[in-house]
C-alpha cells in the first residue's frame, strides 16, 4: 500500500483534480507539498456547479481535500 506523501512525491509537476469539502472541484499542476498534505499548485481552474475560474498559483490546505485523481 502507498502512503499518501509517497504518492504526492512522485506526483510532483504533473496535473490532478481534487475535491474538495465544499463539492469545488480544483485542476492544476502540483508544485510542491508538506507533511501535512499542504499543496502549491499552478495553472489552476476552480469548478464549482457549472462555473469554472482560473486562480493561477494558489496554496491549498490539506484538510480540505476529500480525493485527490491523477490526470
């Protein structure tokens, strides 16, 4: 079984889709993360409902995220 960090690790510079608590849905590129699940993303695109925006570079707390999909 991989550990979640692990995964993170080797997912660094490629693109995933997180959900998170409050149904959003988050894509971009992972830049880098801590030990405590903390994200730096770019090229990000926020879809909540039908409405899709672009954030650019954000920082996104870890206990936020529900799933994490590669791709």
């Amino acid at each position: 079984m991989a550990l979640p960090l692990d995964v993170l690790e080797k997912s660094l510079n490629q693109n995933m889709t997180l959900l998170l608590k409050d149904g959003r849905f988050i894509h971009g590129k992972l830049l880098g993360y801590d030990e405590y699940m903390n994200l730096v993303l770019e090229d990000v695109e926020e879809t909540k409902e039908e409405n899709k925006r672009r954030l650019g570079k954000i920082i996104l707390r870890g206990n936020n995220v529900v799933s994490i999909s590669l791709g």
